[in-house]
C-alpha cells in the first residue's frame, strides 16, 4: 500500500474529513488532497507530524510496513 492510500485509510478510520484533519494537525487542507490524490509527496515534517498523530511509524505511512 502506498502512502496516497495508507492516509486516506487511517483518516477515513477516524471518520475525519480532510477539513478534520488539517484542523488536527495544522496541515492545510489542500496538502492532505493533494497527497491523498498522489499529486504531491509528503514533506519529512508531514510524515513525523502525521506519524505522531496517528501513533504509527514513519514506514506504516510509507507502506513499508504491515
């Protein structure tokens, strides 16, 4: 699974829109679609905030773990 896939999944767990979520985690709105929609990779900064967040490791996001 990439990480357009893994963020909508886990965002969409939550039952949080992408308005939610950059409200949770002060990334805009915008970056969340964009990288949902694979137009965009995700920043390092993104990737650590998201992981905290979500309290899964930076390679969960990443697809490169289970």
């Amino acid at each position: 699974m990439n990480f357009a896939k893994r963020l909508k999944e886990l965002r969409e767990e939550k039952g949080f829109s992408q308005m939610t979520l950059a409200k949770a985690t002060g990334i805009s709105q915008s970056s969340i679609a964009r990288r949902e929609l694979e137009k965009a990779e995700p920043t390092a900064s993104a990737l650590i905030i998201l992981s905290k967040y979500f309290n899964e490791s930076v390679d969960y996001l990443l697809g490169l773990s289970e």
